[in-house]
C-alpha cells in the first residue's frame, strides 16, 4: 500500500498530501543522495585515477547557485573579503582516494614550511612528487597552472569535504527549520563520531523511520541528532551537530483533535498490552470489533463505509491521541518516562497506560504488511511531533518490558513487569562506571550483582533508576542523566548530596572524592575532556581534576553564557559545499602559486603549560529556582594555568563547543589561498589576544539573541550580506597545542574564556589544510591542533579516588 493520505485526520488530510507527493521526493532524491553509501566502506581506487564521487561532485557543483567566477591569481572566492596571498611550499606524499583506518597512512613528521603570518621556517629540499608529494608537484614551476583534471587528483583526492542541507520543520510555523552537515567519505572506518558501545547507549537516539543501523541525522526523531553529538575525543562533538544546533528549536505544539477513547479499567489496558506483546490479530474483523467496541469510536460505524482499512484506523488512532489531555513526551519535562508507569498516583498511572495502549496499537498497525516501507516513512515524517514521540514510547515499551498475567486463589488476575533487558542495563551500567574510574567500584558490583537479600532492587531505588534498568528511555539528553543518577543510587556513600541532578539543569557536574565528573553539556567537562586520562562515556567527562574549592562531595551548577559565535544561516549552511572546496572557485585551470601546503611545528613543542588549579567561587546572585536547604549552588569556574612561574587563570565564562575535526585521507593537502589563517603556538602570546573575534571578522549579534525563529527569519531578511555568519570569518586562528595534554586543556581554556568555539583537529588523523577548511565550513574562526596528549602521560597525575 503506497498511499497513506487516507490514514490522515482530516485536520491536516489535505497539507500531509500535498506534502507527500513534494517534500517527501525532494527528501529522499535530491536532499540526500548520501543514503546509499552511508556508512559503507568505499573501494580504494588507482592513485592516478579520477574518482568517481569527486566527479560527481564537480558536477553538482557545476549546478551550484553561485556561477563559476573568472579567477586571477589575485582574486579571493566570491564570498569573502579580499586577503593577501599566501606561498606555496613543497611538501609530502598526498593521498588519491578515501579509504578505511586500514589504509591510512600516519603523518610524516618533517621540518615546518614557511607559513602565512606566521614565525618562518626553511623549505623542505624538494623531491620527486610521487614519492613525497612535494609542492609544486614534478613537472611544474611556481608560476603554472594545474588542468581540471590533474587538480582535481592531486588536490581533492583524501581531503575532507563538507556539505550542507536545511529542512524547512514539518506542520510548523514559517521560519522553523532543521540544519545537516555530512562528509562525502564518511564510514566506519572515517568518521568524526565516538562510537556508542555497548548497544545500551545506542537509546539517546532513535530512528522511528528505519532500522536501527539507518543513522542519517535527518532521520532521528530528536533533533539534533544525539547520535552525532559526540566526538572522537572527550569534550568535542562533531560537524553535523555543531551545525544542527542553530536550527530552531522544538515548535510549538499543537493539539488539534478533541476525541476522547472509551473509558477502560487499568485491568484492562494491562491485558490487551500483554496481548500486543506478540501482534496485532490476523483477522481483520477481529482487529476492527475490538478497536472501535473497546478502545474507540468509528465516526462511520452506521454507515455503509466502516473503518476496515487499516489505514482508517490509524487516522482515527492518531486523532484520538491529538487530545491536549494526554502526557506530551515531546516536551524535555516529561521523558523521564518512569515517573508515570511507575507513580505511586493511581490516576495519573492509569492514564499513562491508556496512552501507552494507544500508541502501540498505532506502531503495530503502522508497522504491519499492509504498509511498504516506503508508505511508512512517508506517514512518519509527516506526523505531528506529539504523535511521534507517542510511536518512540510505544517501540521502546515493547523492546524493553514484558507483561505478566497470572491468578490468584481467589480468581483475581494481577499483573507484573518483566525487564527483558535489564541484564544488558546493568552491563552497560558497570562499564559506565569503569569507564569514569568510579571511585566506589566494589560497592558498585556488590550491588549489581543482586545477591544480597537486604538490598533495594536496582529498578526500585528512584524514578531514574527505573527508567535506565528497564530501558524504557526516550532518546535525546535524558540517558546521560539517567545512567548517572542510577550509578549514584547504587553507591549508598554518596548520601543525599548528588540527588539533585538532573537534565533539565545540564550546565553541572559534582566532586566525588579525589575526582570531578561533568555533563557533555558544560564546558567544564569539554574544556577538561582534552586532560590525560579523561575519557566521555554516554555524555559523561571523566574522571577530572580535584578542585579544593569543592566539598569532598558536592554537586555544582555553572554559570555560563552563551558563545559569541556567529550564528548559521539557511545560506551558510546551503552553501558549505561551494565555499569550502578544496580547489577553491571552479575553473578551467588552477595556478600552482594560488595552493601552499600548511604544517604545524612538530619539533619546537613547550612543555611547560600545566594545570595549577580548577576553580570555583560561588555567585553573588543564586537563581531563585533552587530546589530547598541543600540544592546545589550556582558556580563562576575557571583554570588557573602555571607556566615559566607565572599563573595564567582563564574564565570558562562562555557555552562554546570543541567540533571533533573530520579524518581526511594519507595527508597533508594543500591549501587554496583564500582560506586566510593566523598560525600561533600555544606559548608564543596566544594568552594576550583578546579581540579574535574583530580580527577574523566578527560583527555584533542584534540585541534580541533569543527572539522567536520567525522574528529571526525576519532579521535574516532584512539583514545586509556580510551578516552571514561565513562572512563573519575571514581569518581562521590555528592554535599550534601539541605535546602535553595541558597544551590542549589550555588552548580549550583560552576559548571558553573569550568565547569563541573551535575545531580540535588531532594531526594523527587530519591535516592543517583540511581542519582549516572544516573551520571555514562551521563558521568557526580557531582551530587548535593536537596530537590528543603524549604517550608517556597515560593516567599520571589522576587521582583513582580511591579513598
């Protein structure tokens, strides 16, 4: 069955048509001609050959809203302001395709090339192209030019690319929308993502259109896409997020229907609940007495049109549950789901159930073989977020919970609860905290180990617990609060001093002993996630210094203030692709002088930057919303850094965010000129810049920063050119961290402190010209390169809390 608009309420019958035969199209063609190669390994060509998908990339570019402009050797890309030239130098081997880790080779550390405003180095002796990928390559001089097809091989192939895609918000007000970035080579074996092991962490995200494997970030039910919110090191997250976050927010909800279901006994939802457990019956007769004489009414009963069609009923299913009495699970407020199946209020526990039984009897008749795949994603993108969320909490209830009825001996039915998975929690439970290097491990694995009849079942110890043991969890930032919570509950020695933390307050984190652990959420933990010996599990960062500023334990909040980053445009983000490609403006012929090949500095590296102290001082002003006599405090934090016996204290003032730079492939590449940037180790005067952000180009934010997205919508409009956020960025800031892990913490420091977020590109994976560009691509104007800390640091220095 193909069409699905009959199985619409007729509040919205006729928009969701329309949609289905445009929007839906444009969605999955020509939006995201990705799909069919995500997360595939790609074939490794000949090193001399054109690849295939950089083909197919020059010519969508060929059909790019920007005509090709006519290019000198003096002329910047269209989109940003004139600069002044950089060099070429010679450099390394360069790569001719994307391939897996398996076929990437380490960078090769050789003396730094001179670079733009920067200090100067002599040039590496110069050697045949193909085995050093030395620049100007074999055969050419500085002042020639490179054919299409030449540069297109020795420039593109390996190196990172970027595009953008924006999504106006289904069945919301004008101006709502949704922003994604991908990488054209992205697999598994490529990626800027953390892996989610074990599976159990998988839940902070959910695909209600695919299989759980279909991880596009346009096809998540939370938006941004939780999948995508965690970088390859503790503290950063990726491209496509840091991009989805300027999109609009959660719309307004809407509840359109005023159909109330027949009333039925608790008894009676549990029972048909039971029954679903092993699907929807066969005859459909069967199917339709039972949902219009049980659970609802047929508008066309008595007529001569009843509602036998499954795509009937789920109409009507989805107009019963678009009442404004029913739980609305979209809203943050309520996705800690245990607090309704698991309350000790019989009423609101009824009508959480009667809910439930709604919406699976939805997700069954949706997911049946009356509906190809096809038809069911095109009904699920168009539904209302109430009515989605519904279909997350109806999926993740019949994954996770079993029902069970039995008789007592006075013939009464009662009914319990099985986890099926509550072994897979407490697995992924006590690698959590092996993970973070919990100070308490052996209360812990006593107390998962359930031998001791005295003790409170897990699943029993608060509403979290029971959330996280039975895995009924709603994706999005609720999981990291609840696995957090449920490892403090089973640590009976942290007292009633970390009970106050929760996700609706995400700036916090607490001192536990001789550590400190912090949400991904505040920029304590990201600046700190670069230290040695941290690590960010399940939107955890720890085990962090101690701070004696701190009770022995403590839960704290932290103030901090939004970044001072330009925000993303539907422009900036349409036009990722055009402005950041690696050749540049497309042409005919490329002149070797316009490309150099960047390097950091891998020989004169400091190692005289340490961390002195982590500190905290209290708010004049406490916020009014504190929960009683012993909620947590609200905190100014800062790092006080030691180095050539001075102490360097940075504010961690500003929300700014450490995007995990994209792997490219056996660089470095070169660089197209225009990509302006400033190189600056991290001890030569990084500490006196205090105005980045008028030299790269910043201009102020309009007054009303947290207007509505259609008064911004407006602003946009009405907004001159060079207010586009890649206007904004005219020079990149490359902050040279290498060495010591507290290299990185303070160059991550020295962002939160000025408020500008950055690329953090470990020169192990990636090159300077691609971090660079990624940085152009994000509208970011820092990047700080790393080498994630030195091998001999391992864990020295960190406490094991043990004590």
């Amino acid at each position: 069955m193909e069409s699905t608009s009959a199985c619409l309420p007729t509040y919205c019958h006729k928009r969701y048509a329309e949609d289905m035969k445009s929007d839906i199209g444009r969605w999955e063609i020509s939006q995201r001609q990705f799909d069919a190669a995500w997360g595939r390994l790609p074939e490794v060509p000949s090193p001399f050959a054109p690849r295939a998908q950089d083909q197919r990339l020059m010519a969508s570019r060929q059909q790019a809203p920007f005509p090709p402009v006519p290019k000198t050797r003096t002329s910047p890309i269209v989109t940003r302001t004139k600069v002044a030239r950089h060099g070429s130098t010679p450099h390394q081997q360069r790569p001719s395709s994307s391939g897996g880790e398996q076929f990437m080779l380490p960078l090769r550390t050789f003396a730094p090339p001179r670079r733009a405003d920067s200090y100067s180095h002599p040039p590496m002796p110069l050697q045949e192209f193909r085995s050093s990928r030395r620049w100007p390559p074999n055969g050419y001089r500085q002042d020639d030019a490179l054919s299409a097809k030449v540069a297109e091989d020795l420039i593109c192939s390996g190196a990172s690319t970027f595009k953008g895609y924006w999504d106006n918000i289904e069945h919301a007000p004008a101006g709502y929308v949704r922003f994604y970035a991908v990488m054209e080579s992205e697999h598994l074996g490529r990626t800027d993502r953390a892996s989610f092991k074990p599976n159990a962490y998988r839940d902070i995200s959910l695909n209600v259109t695919g299989t759980a494997e279909s991880e596009f970030p346009w096809l998540s039910l939370e938006q941004p896409g939780m999948a995508y919110a965690f970088g390859k090191s503790a503290g950063t997250t990726t491209l496509n997020y840091w991009v989805s976050k300027w999109g609009s927010g959660t719309p307004p909800t809407k509840f359109a229907g005023n159909t109330r279901p027949r009333k039925l006994k608790l008894l009676q939802i549990l029972d048909r609940l039971q029954q679903l457990e092993s699907g929807l019956e066969d005859d459909p007769d069967e199917l339709y007495r039972y949902l219009y004489s049980t659970l609802i009414e047929d508008p066309e009963r008595y007529s001569d049109k009843p509602h036998f069609g499954i795509d009937q009923q789920i109409a009507d299913l989805i107009e019963v549950l678009t009442n404004a009495n029913w739980i609305d699970f979209s809203s943050p407020k309520n996705q800690v789901v245990a607090k309704f199946f698991d309350s000790p209020d019989l009423p609101k526990k009824q009508n959480f159930f009667h809910q439930l039984l709604l919406s699976v009897e939805l997700h069954l008749r949706i997911q049946s073989s009356d509906f190809t795949d096809k038809a069911k994603r095109k009904l699920i993108q168009q539904l209302p977020p109430t009515i989605a969320w519904n279909l997350a909490l109806a999926q993740r209830w019949l994954e996770h919970m079993s029902i069970t009825k039995s008789r007592t001996s006075s013939s009464q039915s009662t009914f319990s609860f099985d986890l099926i998975t509550k072994k897979r929690q407490k697995e992924a439970l006590q690698e959590f905290a092996e993970t973070l290097k919990w100070p308490n491990m052996d209360e812990i694995e006593y107390v998962l180990d359930e031998t001791d009849q005295a003790e409170k079942a897990l699943e029993d110890r608060s509403a979290d617990a029971m959330s996280w043991f039975s895995g009924i969890i709603l994706p999005g930032r609720t999981l990291p609060w609840l696995i957090m919570n449920s490892l403090i509950d089973c640590d009976r020695d942290t007292g009633e001093a970390l009970k106050y933390l929760t996700h609706m307050q995400p700036a916090a984190g607490f001192q536990y002993r001789a550590n400190t652990y912090w949400s991904f959420q505040c920029i304590v933990g990201k600046v700190l996630g670069a230290s040695r010996g941290v690590k960010q599990v399940a939107g955890w960062i720890g085990p962090c210094i101690y701070t004696p500023d701190l009770k022995r334990t403590e839960c704290v909040r932290v103030r901090q203030y939004e970044s001072q980053d330009p925000r993303l445009t539907p422009k900036d983000v349409e036009t990722m692709d055009v402005r950041t490609h690696p050749l540049g403006t497309i042409e005919t012929e490329y002149p070797v002088d316009d490309y150099e090949v960047p390097m950091p500095d891998t020989e004169e590296v400091t190692d005289l930057i340490r961390i002195e102290k982590l500190s905290f001082v209290p708010t004049k002003e406490q916020p009014s919303t504190r929960q009683g006599s012993g909620a947590p405090l609200l905190f100014d934090a800062a790092i006080y850094f030691a180095c050539g016996g001075e102490s360097w204290p940075m504010k961690l003032r500003y929300d700014v965010n450490f995007i995990n730079a994209f792997p490219c492939h056996q660089g470095p590449h070169v660089l197209f000129y225009d990509f302006q940037y400033k190189a600056i180790k991290i001890d030569d005067g990084l500490v006196d810049i205090h105005d980045w952000g008028r030299q790269s180009g910043r201009t102020s934010r309009p007054p009303s920063i947290r207007s509505s997205p259609a008064s911004k919508k407006s602003m946009a409009l009405t907004a001159a050119a060079n207010e586009l956020a890649h206007m904004q960025v005219t020079k990149v800031l490359a902050i040279e961290a290498l060495g010591v892990s507290d290299n990185e913490v303070f160059a991550r420091a020295w962002c939160a402190h000025n408020g500008h977020s950055a690329i953090v590109a470990n020169i192990k994976e990636t090159c300077m010209a691609c971090a660079i560009r990624e940085a152009y691509a994000a509208c970011v104007s820092v990047v700080i390169f790393t080498e994630g800390g030195k091998d001999t640091e391992k864990d020295e220095g960190v406490y094991d809390g043990r004590r």
